[in-house]
C-alpha cells in the first residue's frame, strides 16, 4: 500500500469519485484492428481492381491493333490491289470482247466479295467498320454486274473508290481509338500503381502512429495515475479507448477504491491507538519528571541515570505520537490554522532560545540570523514546529563541534529560511525520498532513529501554508534545507 496515498485528498473522502467516461461501442483492440484491416483491404483492393481493368483495357486494345487493326490493313491493300487488277481486264475487256477478260474481270470481282465477306467475320465487335465493309461489298457487287452502260460503269466505280475510302477511314478510326484507349489505359494503370505505392507508403506510416496514438496515450495516463497512486495521490483514471484498456481502468479505480478504504481503516486505528495512549504516556511523563526533580524525595545516582533513560524514552515516544497525530490531521484536512504577520526577528530569536541547549549538548554553534523588518504569514505554532524539525535533524546529523546556520531573507513577495550545517549530507538519489512518511536516510553510525514522519510533517506544514521546502546537498559539504513562505495575507492554504 502506498504510503503517501492521502496526498491531495479532499475533506470529504466518500465525494471523489474517479471520472469515468462510458461508451455504448464495446469496440475491442482485435476488433479495431479487424476493421481497420478491412478498410485497407477494401481500399487496396479497389485500387488494384481498377489498375487491372485498365491493364485488361491496355490488353485489349493492343490486341485490336495487333489482330484486328493491322491485319484489315493488310487484307484491305490486298482486296485493293485485286480491284485494280480487275479493273484493268475490266478495260482489256471492253478492247477485246472475244478474248476472254470479262470472265476474268468477274472471276476477280468474287475473289474480292469473298475477301471482303471473310473479313466481315472478323470485324462484327466493330459495328461501323462491319457496315462500312457490307457497304462496300454491295457497291463492288453492283460494279460487277454493270454492263454496257460506260456512264453505269462509272458511276458504279465511283461508288467502289468511295466506299474504299470509308473502309479506310472506318479502320484508321477504329485504330485512332484503340489507340488512345492503350494510351489511355496505360497512363490511368501507371497512376493507380503510383497511386498504390503512395497509400503503402502513408499506411505504413499512418498505421504505426495510429497504433501510437491509440495506445501509447492511454498507457502513459495509466503509467502517470500508478506513478500517482505510488505517490500517495488520488487520481482520475479516464475509461476511454478499446475495451482492454476500460477494463485496465477499472481494475485501477477498483484498486484505488480498496486502497482508500484500507487507508481509512489505519488511519482510524492509528488515530485510536494514539488517543489510547497519549494519556497514559503523559501521566508517566509528567509522574517520572517529578521524580527526576527530587521534589517528593531524594535519589541515588543509579536511580536518577535509570529516570533519566525513562523520561527521554517515554518524551519520544510522546513526540512519535504527536507526530502521527499531526500527520492524521493533516491527511484529513482538519489540522487547524491560525496565520498571522510574525516578525521573522522575534520568531527566529525564539528559535535560538529553544534550541540552545539542545545544540550545546555536542558542543554546536547555532547561528540565527535574519532581516531586520521582515515579516512572515504563517501560523506561529506550526512555523515554529517547521523551524524546530528543521534545526533537530540538524543537530542529530551533525559532528560535534559543527555549526548549524539559520538565515531568512526576502524573496519574490515571501521569506526564505535555510537551514545549513556541516554534516555528512544526503545522496542526491534521496532528497525527494526524504519527505516520504516512513522514510529514514539509511545511516551507518548509532544515530537515533526516528519515525520518519518529520520531515514529512513539515513538507505538509509548508504546503498547507502556501509555501514550499526542497534540500540540497552544499558544494563545501553538509546539507541546506530551504523553505520559502508568503509574506502577504491574500495567499491562499493549498
């Protein structure tokens, strides 16, 4: 169980309630993936389809030219060269009536009408060429049965050349457009396989930051609410995204939920077995200190050393207590607080006068010193409690013959304390781990421990005043506690 969890709870614990987010879509990561998946399919697979119906197209129109377009040329020249052959024994014909041409003439003809009839079968996708060919058919058909009339004969030859030349025009047409179609369908095919290239590439790119952003989010909040929960901080975990990571945020509001319920019940023990035995402890103070004062009788000496053991022990026990008190308290926000104007002068001439004794036991210079006129705003009871653990920790921390220096200065509309002395310091992995409750600065020598509740005492005696506290080890060593607090009353508590 963490053991800063109450950090930043509000006074009425049973109130906050984690933000929860719901939605209706039970959407989970297999099932975003299976659609996603699916979309890029569709879109792949659209694209694909179009770049290979246009390579079919590319296909089938370079199979027009190459089967059809090129060959009717070819056949066309051919059923053109036999027409000027019968034409000649056509005029041979009209010489020499007897000798024959005529038969060859019409023999010629039919050739002609059989080459075109052939043809036809191989032209019937081609609708205008198929007609152009039919039409020039029947004008070689009339040509070939005019006789006599050389007016007739004309004119139906007339009509053959000019049916010859739409069969030509019908078949550059048909080659222009085939033409283009390939050209056409090259160009569309070569850009939806560019077209192809450039989504790969953006999916590939996109995915992966999609990925990135669907679950890194999520999991950086969720790493920043157990860094919280650690911390001894109540945090809001969002319910959002795929179903996986609702279910990791409610297993994380359910664990939130145990741990205030178990912080609630030891909070509720500690405060009772305090209260339990403060006043037992406080009778066998006050009864072992008059003891000690020899005023209800003398005492040998082992008697005074064995009273004197007996009242240092029960007063840190007492202070332990105190102490565990003042952190319930300040965990339920029912600490109370009185701020005021103090004059840093007299607040840190109380000090000296306090803790004099204390520090002349090891023989220690304390030295407190600070700005004449300054003023702080703070509650005089728990500055002087901060003061007091600051400097403590000092002299327990210190050589003998050290020197523990205390110094108050003005600093962006606030005062600052340090407190500084020559001791062996911290290690810098453990200057924020010393404001944990609990924690002790792992020590070799046969220092007293204590509770581990001081310093985090005074971390919430600051911050509920406004103010802050942070520590540093010094470059000629030792170590500086600094703390800084407002000077002006219009600072509200945290």
């Amino acid at each position: 169980m963490a053991a800063n969890f109450m950090e930043g709870y509000s006074t009425d614990r049973e109130s906050v309630v984690p933000t929860r987010v719901e939605h209706n879509r039970a959407d989970s990561i297999p099932r975003r993936v299976l659609l996603v998946a699916l979309a890029i399919l569709l879109l792949v697979g659209g694209v694909v389809y179009v770049a290979v119906r246009s390579i079919h197209t590319l296909g089938n129109s370079s199979d027009t030219l190459i089967h059809v377009g090129l060959p009717l040329q070819k056949q066309l020249l051919k059923i053109k060269n036999t027409q000027h052959q019968a034409e000649f024994f056509h005029q041979l014909a009209e010489v020499l009536p007897q000798a024959g041409y005529e038969k060859t003439f019409t023999q010629l003809m039919t050739s002609e009408e059989d080459a075109l009839q052939t043809l036809q079968r191989a032209t019937h996708n081609h609708p205008a060429l198929t007609v152009a060919m039919q039409q020039l058919q029947s004008s070689l058909a009339t040509y070939a049965q005019t006789v006599g009339n050389s007016a007739a004969k004309r004119t139906s030859k007339t009509a053959v050349e000019e049916k010859f030349q739409a069969v030509h025009l019908a078949i550059a047409t048909l080659l222009a457009r085939q033409s283009a179609a390939a050209a056409a369908a090259r160009t569309r095919a070569v850009q939806l396989l560019y077209a192809l290239v450039f989504i790969t590439a953006l999916l590939s790119i996109l995915i992966p930051w999609r990925v990135a952003t669907a679950l890194t989010r999520p999991l950086k909040d969720f790493r920043r609410a157990v860094e919280d929960i650690g911390a001894g901080k109540l945090t809001n975990v969002a319910s959002e995204g795929p179903q996986e990571l609702r279910d990791l945020a409610r297993s994380i509001e359910s664990m939130q939920a145990r741990l205030r319920e178990e912080e609630r019940l030891r909070h509720e023990f500690l405060s009772q077995v305090s209260h339990e035995l403060i006043t037992p402890l406080a009778s066998a103070r006050s009864g072992s200190e008059l003891l000690l004062s020899e005023r209800i009788g003398p005492l040998l000496p082992r008697q005074h050393e064995v009273l004197e053991i007996i009242v240092r022990q029960v007063k840190e026990l007492y202070a332990a207590i105190h102490e565990m008190l003042d952190m319930h308290a300040l965990q339920a926000r029912s600490l109370d607080f009185s701020p005021q104007d103090l004059p840093v002068a007299e607040v840190l001439v109380d000090l000296q006068n306090r803790m004099q004794p204390l520090t002349d036991k090891k023989n220690q210079t304390l030295d407190c010193n600070g700005a004449e006129q300054l003023s702080v705003y703070a509650d005089p009871q728990r500055l002087r409690q901060i003061l007091t653990n600051l400097v403590s920790n000092a002299h327990k921390y210190s050589p003998a013959d050290g020197r523990i220096e205390v110094r108050a200065t003005a600093q962006q509309k606030g005062v600052h304390f340090s407190v500084s002395d020559n001791g062996p310091g911290i290690p810098d992995a453990l200057l924020e781990r010393v404001f944990e409750r609990f924690y002790q600065v792992p020590v070799s020598n046969s220092l007293p421990r204590g509770t581990g509740l001081g310093l985090a005492i005074t971390r919430e005696l600051v911050a509920a005043q406004g103010g802050w506290i942070r520590m540093h080890n010094r470059p000629s060593g030792g170590l500086c506690a600094e703390i800084w607090l407002p000077a002006v009353r219009n600072v509200e508590a945290i």
